[in-house]
C-alpha cells in the first residue's frame, strides 16, 4: 500500500500543465492535473472517448464547452461530470497559484 498527498512532488516550475495518473485499471483511470496559468491551446478541444469527472482541490479554473459557448467557473470544491465526447476546453486556470485537478475517467 503506498500513501502519498495530492499536495506533494509536484514540480516547482510548470512550463506546462502536469499530468499524473494515480491509479488506473481496465474500466477507469483517476489522474492528478497541476496547472498555472495553463490554457487549452486556442481551437483545441478535448474530445474524450470516456466520461470524465473532474473535481477542483486547490486553486480556480473555468471550462469552456463548445456547444453553446458555455463557460462553468471552478474554485476549490467545485466538481462537474463531462459526458464522453462532450467537447470542452480550459480557458483560464489562476496565473499566480497551482490549480490541482483530480479527474476520473470511466
């Protein structure tokens, strides 16, 4: 059994989002996602095979969907359920503090 905190060895520069899967199986995968500042690149889109639930531990976020240009602020606590191919995209995570993500994907 290995025990561990979503606070630690995070890397002290993030030139790019972190990504982390935590545990991962045939039917689901839970991944660890550190961002700074980070954005999905303009008309990027993240098209996913799986559903995923995501959930907002520390720091702020806004998601932007792009069918009808919906945009769901985050903040610490925050979670949301994407369905499979419900296409989305980060368009602002806060500049000045890690932002830690703990998604599922199922």
């Amino acid at each position: 059994m290995k025990h561990r905190s979503l606070f630690t060895d995070i890397p002290p520069e993030l030139p790019q989002e972190f990504f982390e899967d935590i545990l991962k199986t045939d039917s689901f995968r839970v991944e660890r996602i550190v961002s700074k500042g980070h954005i999905t690149p303009e008309n990027e889109w993240y098209d996913q095979k799986d559903n995923e639930w995501v959930l907002v531990v520390e720091g702020e976020a806004t998601l932007l969907f792009e069918e009808g240009m919906k945009t769901v602020p985050l903040k610490a606590g925050d979670h949301i359920n994407i369905p499979a191919h419900a296409r989305h995209r980060v368009s602002w995570t806060k500049p000045d503090t890690e932002t830690v993500w703990l998604a599922i994907f199922y």
